[in-house]
C-alpha cells in the first residue's frame, strides 16, 4: 500500500524544495482531515484513494500544486470544504484545479443521471480553457479508479469502462499521456470483454517468451552497429498494449499477422543520431515501412521514426528511434512539460489544438449531451491528418472532406472556396479526406452563400459558419 513517506521520497527525487514539501504536507494533513470517517468500496479509509492519485503524477514529475491538487480532489465534492478555503489555505491555481475536477451532484435540477453525467463532463472539458492541469488529476484519478474496480458492482464496472474508453482515453491520447492511456485502455478491456481481455494477454505472454531471443539477439545487433559510429544507445523492448492488439484483431487480423505488436525502443543523443540510426537498421534488416514524425509530428507532439524490418525469423519488429528529449514527450505529452518548469497552460494555449475547438463548441451549442458528442466525435475520435500544401498538419475528424479543410483553415476560404486538389488531383467536395493528404484549396473571387456547401460539409465548425454565411 501505497504511504505517505513514499509520495514525500518520490517528490524529494526531483524537488528538494522545503517550502513545496511543506505544502505537500499541510495539503495531505487537510485531505485526511477532511476524508475522516469516510471509506472506499474496499472498506480502506477513503484517503488512501487521493494519496494514490497523487502518486501516480509525482512519478512522472508534476509540480506541487498538481500534486496538492490531486490530494484534495474529491474534498469539494465529499466534504464540508470551500473554493474559497481551499483558496485561503493553498492558492488560486490549487482550487481552480480542484474545482475542475469536482462534479456536482444536484440531480433535482436535472431531469436524470445521464443529464447530469452530460453537466459535469461539459464542466470538466471546459477546465481545459481555466488549468489543463484539472485533466491531468482527473486522469489520474480515473486511473485509481479503474485499478480498484474489482469492489464495485458488475453495471458499475462496464459504466465506468465505457465512459473512460469513450472521454478519458481519448484526452489522454490528445495530451500526448500514453504513460496513463494504455493503462486506461487495458483495464476498460479487462472489464468490458475478460474473456478477449485474458487470452490476448495469454497470447502476448507466450509470444513474449517465444520472442524474446530473436529481440534480444537484434538488440545486441542494433546496438553494436551503432556503437561502432559512435552514436550512444539505449535499447528497450516492449510489445503492443492489450487494447491495441484488441483493437487490430477486432479489424480482422490474426494475432500472428499483426505487424507492429513487437517493438525496439531505440534512444539515441542527438537529433541527427536519429537519422544516421535508421539507415545502419536498414543495413543490417530489410525495412518494410518507415514513416517520420520527427519531420511531421503529430499533433500531441509526439516524435519518433517508426520503421518495420524483417527480423531473422522472417516476422516484423518495429523499430521507433527518438532521442531522450523525444522519448519523454512520447510517455508523458504535455506533462513532459513539467520538467522544464513550464507554464502548462500556455503551453497547451500554444502547442495544441484543443483549447480553440472546445471553447468554440462550447459558445455555439448549449445542449449539453450534444456538445459532448460533439466533442467526442470531432475532436477526441481517431482523427485524420493532412497537409496544406506548404507542409503544415491539420487535424480532422474521419471523413472530413475539403470543405471541412477550408473552414479549419480560415472562414474567408470556406466560404470562398470552388474546388480542392487532393494529391495533385482534382476531386470533388463531399471527398472523404485521408490521413497523408495535400490538400489546395481552389477559391472564387468573393464569397457566395451556398446550400450545397452544407451537405458537403461533416463538421460542426464548418456547417456553423456555412449557416453564419447563408445567414
């Protein structure tokens, strides 16, 4: 079980500073406090779930007002405890982020349940615009939570799988926070299909076992290869997470087909190294695909080369060669940033796409269960990727088409807009974009209202400003 003392030493590796670990404590003294006399579903006293919580994000780093935050993220909610003490007692930046977090539970004003889970999921996206650093303690309470599910009731178990595969693993992954998002897709496996659940992971084990010499053996290989030009490694093997591996065999694949379930982890020093390491991989492994997001990274700012070589047993390894700095913004996204001491919201105002989208649903529709389909279908769904035609990345929901492109882009070219040149091509305006393409926008001299725009278009921000047009 995890203690107190263990969350002080973990702080104390990479934040040696008094006055914040004064706070850490004065800030745990509070929850317990508060929390006295209540108990979890397991019969544990209920700070045990805070303290986990907050442990989860001092082992990736975060600063002291997210760690006081995640120790008292249920006080507002479970107890006699007020914005304005939590303000009083910490700070400003500790109560927003606790009020983020903190659902209301007044079903009386609304008609049911589902109205009010629509409210406080509305409430909790829009902290996203106030302190992203609320998402970062809800995720991570949402992880305790899903870690401790065997001591709820089999509705509430599949309840909470669904809602987390279908709102937080997706703003996990936005947040470029893959540390907590395979977690989160593996346990909502666990208790949505166990039976799926249980023989991948029988199969990954035994595959795991049987791979392990021809990894290893490609380990020593690689990293000698590169030794030998004096590029500095480090080599880690892994293997694709369950809900992946779920994921691809639900598209039809057999588990043996799957060509990217084993992985190298190639870290390397310099930018360049990056670069010079694929091409001796490719000396030694024939490659099958490479694709680079170093060049054109996604937009959660994750960074890799990804190549599929033959491994001497004729089978596909994935070798994703990053450096240091690239490999950390791979595992922990924007939390990454708290190493460096950042600002994460400005941060997040600047480097990710979020903020604008939320805040832009949020002012046009005021039905709750509709923004949050919104949200959920246009900007956290497994979205596409194209480019403008000087290289830049747009991201887009699945299906968008060229119209949807022109009004991401800017207004004035959605309304002008006659035609589109996919790849060189020419194509129509209700085309289906996919991920990779360049897209030209073709544009008439001044802008004409059209009703034919609107069953071109699949996105609310493109329909809303079509109808702004028309209007």
């Amino acid at each position: 079980m995890i203690t107190f003392a263990d969350l002080t030493t973990k702080f104390k590796e990479y934040n040696e500073n008094e006055t914040e670990l004064k706070k850490l404590i004065k800030a745990y003294l509070f929850a317990e406090n508060k929390h006295d006399g209540q108990y979890r579903k397991s019969g544990e006293p209920y700070i045990v779930h805070p303290l986990n919580t907050a442990y989860n994000l001092v082992k990736i780093h975060a600063d002291c007002d997210t760690i006081c935050a995640a120790l008292l993220h249920d006080t507002l909610e479970d107890t006699d405890a007020t914005f304005d003490e939590l303000k009083e007692e910490f700070n400003e930046d500790v109560a927003k982020i606790v009020d983020g977090v903190t659902k209301i539970k007044y079903i009386d004003t609304f008609k049911s349940e589902k109205d009010l889970k629509d409210f406080n999921n509305r409430k909790l996206l829009n902290s996203l615009n106030i302190d992203v650093r609320s998402i970062i303690v809800k995720l991570s309470d949402r992880l305790n939570n899903m870690q401790t599910l065997e001591y709820q009731t089999p509705y509430k178990q599949k309840e909470k799988a669904v809602e987390t595969l279908g709102l937080f693993v997706p703003l996990a992954k936005s947040l470029g926070i893959y540390v907590l998002k395979d977690k989160l897709e593996d346990l909502s496996l666990k208790y949505l299909k166990p039976k799926d659940y249980n023989d991948i992971e029988s199969k990954l084990l035994n595959s795991s076992f049987k791979n392990k010499k021809i990894l290893e053996e490609m380990l020593s290989e690689i990293s000698s290869k590169l030794k030998d030009y004096n590029i500095p490694n480090e080599i880690k093997i892994d293997f694709k997470n369950i809900y992946g591996i779920y994921k691809q065999l639900q598209n039809g694949k057999k588990f043996a087909d799957i060509t990217n379930l084993r992985i190298l982890k190639i870290i390397v020093k310099e930018f360049l190294d990056c670069y010079k390491s694929l091409g001796l991989i490719h000396s030694l492994y024939t490659p099958y695909k490479i694709t680079d997001y170093i060049a054109q990274p996604k937009t959660n700012l994750y960074q890799s080369l990804h190549t599929k070589v033959f491994a001497p047993d004729e089978k596909m390894v994935q070798c994703q060669i990053k450096t240091d700095e690239m490999n950390r913004f791979a595992n922990l996204g924007i939390c990454a940033f708290y190493e460096d001491n950042a600002n994460l919201q400005t941060v997040f105002q600047e480097k990710f796409g979020l903020p604008d989208s939320i805040k832009f649903l949020n002012e046009s529709i005021n039905d709750n269960k509709i923004f949050i389909s919104k949200v959920k279908a246009e900007i956290l769904t497994s979205n596409i990727y194209v480019h403008t035609p000087k290289g830049d990345i747009i991201e887009l929901p699945k299906n968008a088409t060229p119209v949807d492109f022109a009004y991401k882009i800017h207004s004035e070219i959605g309304n002008n807009i006659s035609g589109a040149l996919v790849n060189g091509k020419e194509v129509s305006l209700d085309y289906n974009l996919k991920s990779g393409d360049r897209v030209k926008i073709i544009v008439k001299e001044s802008p004409t209202a059209s009703k034919k725009l609107m069953k071109n278009a699949k996105t609310y921000l493109a329909k809303n400003k079509i109808k702004d047009n028309l209007n």
